[in-house]
C-alpha cells in the first residue's frame, strides 16, 4: 500500500477518482472507500469519467464503500459493516475497536459480500483520506490498528492500493510512523510555481523500486479526469 500526502488544497480527490476509472478500464477490480466525501459524490465522479457504475457495481468489478455515513455519526446505532444490496459496504463505526472486529473476520475468510471473495490479488484499493477516522481515535491507537490489523490484512488478500491522508493537520510523529509502515510515499501538493499556484505530484520514496522523485504538474479537465504531465 502506497500511501498519500496530500494538500487540502490540491487535485488529490480527482487523482483517485481517475486512477479507479483507469483501473477498471485495464482490468482491475476497484474498492474505494469514500471517507472525506459522500459515496454519491464519488459515483457521480466516476460518471462523469465514463464508468457505468450500475453496471459494475453488480458484476462485482467496483464497490464504493460508504465510510462517509459514519464521520456525521448518522450510524452510530450499528458499529460493524452493512452489506448494501450485496453492492458495497457502509461502515457503522470508525471507532478501531469496531473496525477491528470486521477486519479479523475478513482474515478468517468471512465475507460480506457474496462477488468479492479472499481472493483479491485483482484488486486495486482506493482509501480517499484516513484524516476523518482521527476525528474518532487517538492517533496512536489507529496506527496500532493500521499496523497489526490493517495493513497485515491488505497483504494477506494481495491487494495493491492508495491510502491517502491531509497533510498539516497531524502530528509530525504520526506522519513519520505512517511513512514507516507503508511501501511508499506519494505527495499531491498545490504549490506556487511563476506567481501561480500549480497542482503538483511527486514519488516521495518508494521501498525496494527505483522511482522518480522529480515533481511533476497535474492537470485536471472539465471532466474532472486529472493528468500528470512529464
């Protein structure tokens, strides 16, 4: 899991929603998990980018997972994970407490929904921001979580993916030991280039692979696709 730091003010939302559009168009199944912004929001999103969400929703290639429910407290009542017309999941709780109960589940093989099974080395995984979960958890204790349940988990099952997180409004320590525990860094950063603010992307580090780490500018279109030009 690779994950990303990025500005409040930057394209890191319509990056994401790109690269599940790219992805499914490439043959990968999708998983992303609408936190910092509504499910509808993200649906509509992918829309505007040409992925017929209905349909890929029931044949089991997408899910957008609705976390986004859980930041207004609006399902407090019912902690653990819904299964939503075997489409996608709504998460009761970012409480880790909860999430790590659904969580050793899944490392036991239960399933919530009958198209996406433990076998998942197909698929690419989409976290928009883990910044809403801090709002419910000390900052120590989701990194405990991340590390001996979280991401033990995503290895297990063969995933590949993106975990974003807002940069600035942590604390520097959880920043580094978030850097620590994932298989690379990503930066998606609005910065001042020629007395102009320019959405900017750059490979920060990536663990065992060589990479560019040059910055490099993205552009985002009418459609809300995003670019990263050379």
């Amino acid at each position: 899991m690779l994950l990303v730091e990025f500005d409040p003010r930057g394209q890191w939302f319509a990056l994401a929603r790109t690269i599940a559009a790219l992805g499914l168009k490439n043959g990968l199944r999708i998983q992303y998990a609408a936190t910092a912004r509504s499910r509808e929001e993200v649906i509509a999103s992918l829309e505007n980018l040409g992925v017929d969400v209905n349909v890929a929703e029931k044949a089991g290639l997408l899910r957008v997972d609705d976390q986004h429910t859980a930041t207004l407290s609006l399902d407090k009542d019912k902690p653990g994970d819904t299964a939503i017309e075997d489409r996608y999941l709504r998460v009761g709780s970012l409480k880790v407490a909860d999430l790590s109960i659904d969580d050793l589940r899944s490392l036991r093989g239960v399933t919530h929904l009958t198209k996406w099974t433990t076998d998942q080395s197909d698929v690419l995984v989409i976290d928009d921001s883990i910044s809403p979960f801090l709002r419910f958890n000390e900052e120590r204790a989701y990194l405990e979580y991340l590390e001996t349940r979280d991401l033990p988990l995503q290895r297990k099952l063969g995933r590949i993916g993106f975990r974003g997180v807002s940069k600035g409004v942590h604390h520097e320590s959880f920043y580094a030991r978030m850097e620590g525990a994932h298989d690379g860094l990503i930066e998606v950063r609005a910065l001042e280039r020629n007395d102009e603010i320019k959405n900017m992307l750059r490979i920060t580090s990536l663990k065992g692979q060589p990479h560019d780490t040059r910055w490099h500018e993205i552009k985002v279109d009418s459609r809300g696709e995003a670019s990263v030009l050379p």
